[in-house]
C-alpha cells in the first residue's frame, strides 16, 4: 500500500513558515500545502542580517536581487564589521568573500603569515575587496565577483514570500492552534485543531511556530541539545530607529561588558538590539545601554526577547519537521538563523519521502541538519573564547571557557601548523580564517611553499593584490548613490 505524502501542514507564518511554504510549493507542485498562523500571536519580528547564501534561494524563487532590495526596503551587506571583541577599542572586519590569492597548496594567508614576520603585510582585512569595499561605504553589483548578502525588513521578505506561495497554490488559514492531535499507534501527529474547532489534516507537518515549538517540543516532547554553557547569552533587546546616515553597506557588531550590540542599516531605518547573559547583566540595564548608545528617533518600543542557544536533539521527528525559532537558535552574531532554515527546506527537499517516511532518510536529514548547527556553534564561541579582553566577569569567563573538542582541534591546527581544513559542505571557510586572525589567532609558522618567492617578489604580490583591491573600490559608486540608482 501506498503511504504517499499528499498533505502538507506548516504551522507558522514567520520568516520560517512564508520560506517554507514558498519553496516546496515551487518546487513539488503537486503537494497539497496548507500554512497556519495566528494573527494575535504574530511573528517574533527581528532577523535582518543575511549571508550571501540567501541568492541561492531566491535565484531558485525567481526574485531578482535589484527587485527584492526595493521590495525589503533592503540594503546590500558585504559582511560585518567587530568592534571591541580581540580587545576594547580595536576592530576588524569579516568580509563576504575571499581574503588575498591563494593557490592550489595554500590558502593565501600562509604568504600573508610570511609577510608578517618580515614586516610587509597589512592587516588581513586590507586584502579582502568585500571588507575594503564596506569600509569605503561602496557598492554595486556589477563590481567584478563582489560578494555580497542583504539587510532587509524580514516581515516584508515574509510578504513577498507569502504572495509566491499563494500564487503557488498554498492554502492560508488564520487561526489559533489549541490543540494537536496524534496516532495512538505511532505518535505521529493527524491534525491541527483550531481555536473555532475547525480540523487541519496532513501527512506530513513543519513545525514553524516560533521558540515555542508547538509540535516539535509541546507535542512530540523532543529533546533539546542545550549549549548555553558554552554560549549563556539568553537575552536580546530590539528597537528600531529613523536613519541618521546613509546606511552603510555591512552590519556593525560592537561588544559591551557582558555581550554585544548589533546595528543594521535599512533603507527606510536601523535595526538595533543588545544581546547579553542574564547571568552578567539585568533587563534595565541592559535597555538603559541599548537606547543610550543608539541615534536618530526611536520608531518602536524596546522589546526584551528572551532565548536558549541550541537545538531540537532531531529536526525531524516521526512525521514532523521543525524548522525556524522551533527547531533551534544560535544568537545572531553571523546572521546565520535564515541560512539554516534555507538548509532546512533544501534538505527536507532531497529528503522528500517517495512514500513512506523512511527512518534512515530521517537520520541523514538530522546528521546534516546537526552539523550545520554544529558548525555554526563553533563558529560563533570562537569570537568569545579567543579573546584578550579581561575587563568583566563575562569576558573573564569567555576567555577561560572549556570549549568544544572539534573547536579546539581546528585553533590549535591553525596555530601550531597554519592550516585550516573545511569539512563537509560548510558555509563558512573563508570567514574563519578572518575572523581567527582578527580575534588574533595567528598560526606561529607559514607553508614552506611561501619560502618559494624571495622578499621582493612576496613583497610586490602582496602590494599588487592591495592595489587591484583598491583600484576596484575606487571605481564604485557609494552605497548610498548605488541604492538610489536602483530605485529608480
Ligand atoms: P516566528 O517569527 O516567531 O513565527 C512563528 C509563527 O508561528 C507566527 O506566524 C505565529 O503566529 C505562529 N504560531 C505560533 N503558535 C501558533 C499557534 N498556536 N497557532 C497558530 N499559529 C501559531 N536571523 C537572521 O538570519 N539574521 C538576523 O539578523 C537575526 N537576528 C535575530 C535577532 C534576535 C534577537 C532573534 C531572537 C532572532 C534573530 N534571527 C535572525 C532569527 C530570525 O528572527 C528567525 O529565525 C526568523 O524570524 C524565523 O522565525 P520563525 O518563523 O521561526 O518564528
């Protein structure tokens, strides 16, 4: 007999749920889709920070860049800029895209490393277009090979989404879900009941109900892999300001006394929040330096959100999967929540049962899934652990945490040897070698294969890459000219 998934519910109408919703309806058309979300309860409301990965979706979409920034109020991201995280006062930059011209033996940061010793190179970030670009306030697309992500008004992207999925054929219903029913026999969820009792059946449902996990957790009682040990901040402030600048095209992230703040230039406005440890600092004090660091006139009312760092221990559960707030979060100091609902949706994709749910099909979606989690985690305790900042108990604590294994390996290899190895499918490469050398992990010793050039020859590959870079960034237009161009 066959068990053919026919029906799909996903509950949420979030960032999570409109991406979903728009993608497989894209993509299996012949599905039945139904989205559920509930107007009193709403959408969490921030997440404004993207990386470039977010192209690879929308291409498949069909939203043109230039008509998906007018559409977002959306500005062009070229990466982020750390502010007071190696220590108070010093920054640097983590550009999209990569740093310098490596080869085939070895990433260019080996000859950069030999240049160092001797005295000639600059900062890392003085060979990365993408971050010499941002500091410059240019952009444009047509820049050859520019790398580049988004800062974008997510209830708008949530908007556009949700027009292509009901054009898609996706069925909306509003309403609040107050109870789940499920099979006595398996577990597995039948339905979704409404507040005015109406009943929503599916095969097949995707949990996109925000932190609350009404599925996934409420329901299903999955488990939860918890990392606040290694990452307590559990707390963020939001609040949204008119623009007092041009926006700049990349993302400021600043470190305070017991966490950061973020700083997002819109089109129309600036995204700002404050993420700290409850544990090092108190709601008042936290929104006391969050609106006294700010500019321009507040837009809405500061907004404590409240969170635990980690994930469903199985993104896929019996016949549910959870993606979103639902199915995990790492705080957003890579802007990397809206890249793992992507790989949610492109997985769940490949995955997609030909008939029944397959429990080896099941336990490949969560290893992938789970790594990507991973990955990202090692990522983001990386700018806390590798730090000589000392001042705050917060800071005392980064700097003397156990970290992972797999994290600590990767430094160590990178410090003793130099080399940095990129596992399986991970987004970031690049970027760790950035960010590693800007929070000043430095390797002790280069590639022998940069001993090949002599002095001046490393010295003239070095000022060339610098003056391509430089003559490339002289030839664009400001970000703000280049949004207005577009606008048009
Ligand atoms: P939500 O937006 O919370 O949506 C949940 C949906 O479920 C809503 O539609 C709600 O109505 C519905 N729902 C819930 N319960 C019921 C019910 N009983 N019945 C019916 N409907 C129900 N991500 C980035 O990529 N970049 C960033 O810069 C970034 N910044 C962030 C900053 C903070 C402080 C936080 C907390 C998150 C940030 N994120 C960021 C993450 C990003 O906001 C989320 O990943 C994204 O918005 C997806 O949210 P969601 O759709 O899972 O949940």
């Amino acid at each position: 007999m066959s068990n053919k998934i026919n029906k799909l519910v996903i509950l949420g109408g979030g960032t999570a749920g409109w991406m979903a919703a728009a993608m497989i309806s894209k993509t299996l058309t012949k599905l039945d889709i139904t989205l559920v979300e509930s107007d009193q309860i709403g959408t969490i409301g921030v997440g404004e920070a993207t990386i470039p990965s977010l192209h690879f979706f929308n291409d498949i979409l069909g939203l043109n860049s230039t008509e998906f920034t007018k559409q977002t109020s959306g500005t062009f991201k070229l990466g982020i800029q750390f502010e007071n995280w190696h220590k108070q006062d010093a920054s640097y930059f983590h550009g999209f895209g990569s740093t310098g011209l490596g080869m085939w033996a070895a990433n260019f940061h080996e000859y950069w490393k030999r240049g160092l010793d001797l005295g000639i190179s600059k900062p890392f970030s003085r060979y990365n277009f993408e971050a010499q670009a941002a500091l410059d306030n240019k952009f444009a697309h047509q820049a050859n090979g520019v790398n580049f992500a988004y800062h974008l008004d997510a209830s708008l992207y949530a908007k556009m989404l949700k027009q292509e999925s009901i054009k898609n054929g996706v069925t909306r219903i509003e309403g609040m879900v107050n109870q789940v029913h499920t099979d006595p026999m398996n577990g597995n969820i039948t339905s979704l009941e409404l507040k005015d009792g109406q009943k929503i059946e599916g095969d097949l449902f995707i949990d996109c109900s925000g932190f609350k996990g009404l599925l996934i957790d409420e329901t299903l009682k999955t488990p939860f892999t918890d990392w606040s040990h290694w990452l307590p901040m559990d707390r963020a402030i939001a609040v949204q300001t008119k623009l007092t600048n041009s926006p700049a095209p990349y993302t400021r992230s600043i470190a305070h006394h017991a966490g950061w703040q973020w700083r997002i230039p819109l089109q129309h406005r600036m995204g700002n929040g404050i993420v700290y440890s409850s544990q090092y600092m108190n709601d008042d004090e936290a929104k006391s330096m969050l609106l006294s660091s700010i500019e321009g006139e507040t837009l809405t009312e500061p907004r404590v959100i409240k969170f635990k760092t980690g994930h469903r221990t199985q993104l896929w559960n019996k016949n549910c999967i959870a993606m979103g707030l639902a199915g995990g979060f790492i705080e957003p100091l890579e802007s990397t929540a809206i890249h793992i609902i992507q790989q949610g949706i492109m997985q769940l994709i490949q995955y997609f049962p030909s008939n029944d749910i397959n429990e080896l099909q099941v336990a490949e979606y969560n290893d992938y899934m789970c790594r990507d989690y991973n990955e990202i985690k090692d990522f983001i305790i990386l700018h806390y652990c590798q730090t000589e900042r000392e001042d705050s108990p917060f800071w005392k604590f980064c700097k003397n945490m156990n970290i992972p294994d797999s994290l600590k390996a990767r430094m160590e290899l990178f410090k003793k040897t130099g080399r940095f190895v990129q596992k399986r499918n991970e987004i970031f490469v690049d970027s760790w070698l950035q960010v590693m050398i800007g929070q000043g992990l430095v390797p002790d010793v280069h590639h022998p294969i940069a001993d090949e050039l002599t002095e001046p020859a490393l010295a003239n590959f070095l000022k060339q890459i610098e003056n391509d870079i430089q003559a490339k960034v002289q030839q664009m237009p400001t970000h703000g000219e280049y949004l207005k161009s577009i606008s048009k």
